[in-house]
C-alpha cells in the first residue's frame, strides 16, 4: 500500500536526525549541530600514564625509555565533552555513550583497528550498582562496532576511595592495586589492547589497570580516553 504525503511527511518528523547533544536539526553525514561542533578542542598531545607528562612527538614513542604506556584522549574535557561525561556518567543519558564513540572516531590522532582489543576501565561495584552501568563500557561497545574492534570486559575494580581532592601522587597510591583480571580470563595474544576510559587527568587510572594487562601478558597496550582534562583545584571528575 502506497504511503500517502501526509504520512510520509509525519514519518520524516519521527525519522529527523538531531543532534545528540542538544536536540537541534542535524545536517546529513554531522556528528553535532555546526554549534556543539564549535565546543569541541582537539586534543593534540600523548600523555604516559606513567607521570602524566606530555609527549608531543607521536612518531618518537619508541625508545624514549619511559615506563607506562602511551595515553590518547580524543578532545580536550572543555565545554561540550565535559558535558557529555557528566550528563552520560551522572544524569543516566545512556544514549550520548553513542556520541562519546563518535567523538572517538571523529577526532581521536591515533585510532584502533580491526583486529585490536578494546578493554573498557571497570567501574567499582558500589558505583556500578549506583550508576546502573558503567560509562565506559557502554562507550567501549559502542566504538567497536564503529571501529570494527572486539571488546572484551575482563577487568575488575575494587571499590576506593574518590579521587576528588587529592594530589597526583595520592590518587596513583589510590588506585594502586584496585584492579585484577577477571575470573579466568586471558589475553588474547598478538592484539593490540587498548584501555578505554571517558576523562584522563593524572593518567593514574590508566597506569594501574594497565600494569595489570601486560603482568597477565599483554604485549602491547595503550590508553584512549574520550577526554583529556587539565588538572585544577576546583575539578569534579579526577581519573
């Protein structure tokens, strides 16, 4: 039966793409809106996990003698990525973990491939009972069915204390130890890992979950976080 006008016309309404971030008409192909694209910086350095440190020499990674691993946050935590943690990890709208993984997609200067494993940073089981889910395992999915990646939950946290307030030094004792393979799992050998997480401050978080990949016989793994956000004296979210 063929669809008259008026139908289709009530259709394209429900059918509209929007943006996901703030609602307003989205054109074809656009992650967001021309003014939530405005809101969003680039990232442009690598941090180690390790200090935190910058490293502005993609191409020179190899043989620089630093511990850890390499860090790659997508776009800096200012203006509408900081929203979108907050909204996505505070206020339950689970639907931006889709945005979140184009974000990844879009800006990210170093992106996994086919073939690469994607590790999402567990959450404690008190804050995951909380929240209902894990932020980073909803972003985690939703990039590898972008990214064509498998993604593998093997990671547990301990519960500890907030990172909120601390010194960088304090928040890396804070995580130390919290985080352990899952039951009987086991690293797929020759992958490249990736540890996805949604904000890097210290790296610290990364750094300990990190360390636990390669004790179980990860060869190589990296971070990739959403954002990367400058530490202040008045953050709220500290990883």
């Amino acid at each position: 039966m063929a669809i008259s006008p008026l139908s289709k016309n009530i259709l394209s309404l429900f059918l509209k793409k929007v943006c996901p971030a703030c609602g307003s008409s989205l054109v074809d192909g656009a992650l967001f809106c021309p003014w939530c694209e405005l809101r969003i910086d680039q990232c442009s350095e690598i941090h180690w996990s390790s200090t935190g440190s910058p490293f502005r020499n993609p191409s020179g990674l190899q043989g620089t003698g630093m511990t850890g691993v390499p860090v790659y946050s997508a776009v800096m935590y200012r203006g509408l990525p900081g929203e979108i943690v907050v909204r996505l990890k505070f206020n339950g709208e689970k639907h931006l973990a889709k945005a979140a993984a184009g974000v990844f997609m879009q800006y990210s200067m170093k992106l996994p491939g086919p073939g690469d494993i994607l590790v999402p940073v567990p959450a404690g089981r008190k804050r995951k009972r909380e929240r209902g889910y894990n932020q980073a395992a909803l972003i985690t999915a939703k990039l590898a069915s972008m990214s064509g990646c498998r993604s593998l939950d093997i990671l547990v946290k301990d519960d500890s204390p907030s990172q909120v307030g601390l010194s960088p030094s304090q928040r890396r004792q804070n995580v130390a130890g919290i985080f352990h393979m899952r039951g009987r799992c086991r690293i797929p050998g020759g992958a490249d890992i990736w540890l996805v997480d949604d904000v890097a401050t210290t790296c610290s978080t990364i750094d300990s979950a990190a360390g636990v990949l390669l004790d179980s016989g990860a060869s190589h793994v990296l971070g990739l976080t959403l954002a990367y956000r400058k530490r202040t004296t008045d953050s709220i979210i500290h990883r």
